[in-house]
C-alpha cells in the first residue's frame, strides 16, 4: 500500500524481488522513464541474475538466490 504522505510503500520479498505499486516512475540508466499506473505493482530484481533487470523475471527462484533478513533499524 503506499500513503501519499510518506511515498509508495516497498516490500521486500523472503528471497525474491522488491514489490512497489503504482503509480510511480522509474528512470533507467539512459535517462528514459517507465512509467507504472496507480494499481499496478512492479518487481524489481535482487538477485542481479535477471535478463529484463531491472525488473524481476523470477530468476531467484531458478538460482537459488537466498536473502532474508530484516532491515537494520
């Protein structure tokens, strides 16, 4: 859920992606924007093995990749 006051809410997935909802915009590396409608959530790879990063494609699950600790305070 993300609060207008406070910015979009991002939940890290046990040993997966990064989940953001919409609406947002992300900006690659070449300047270019991506834009994601308010509703619709994005996944954004941890992993670093995705072939469409920065985007999750559900290579994790494929590699084995293995993080889930909590954030430090």
């Amino acid at each position: 859920m993300s609060d207008p006051a406070s910015g979009p809410t991002l939940t890290v997935k046990p040993n997966g992606p990064v989940l953001v909802p919409g609406p947002l915009t992300l900006v690659d590396p070449t300047g270019k924007s991506h834009v994601t409608a308010a509703g619709k959530m994005i996944a954004l790879c941890r992993c670093g093995q995705s072939a469409v990063k920065p985007y999750c494609d559900g290579a994790h699950s494929r590699t084995g990749f293995q993080a889930s600790d909590a954030a430090p305070p």
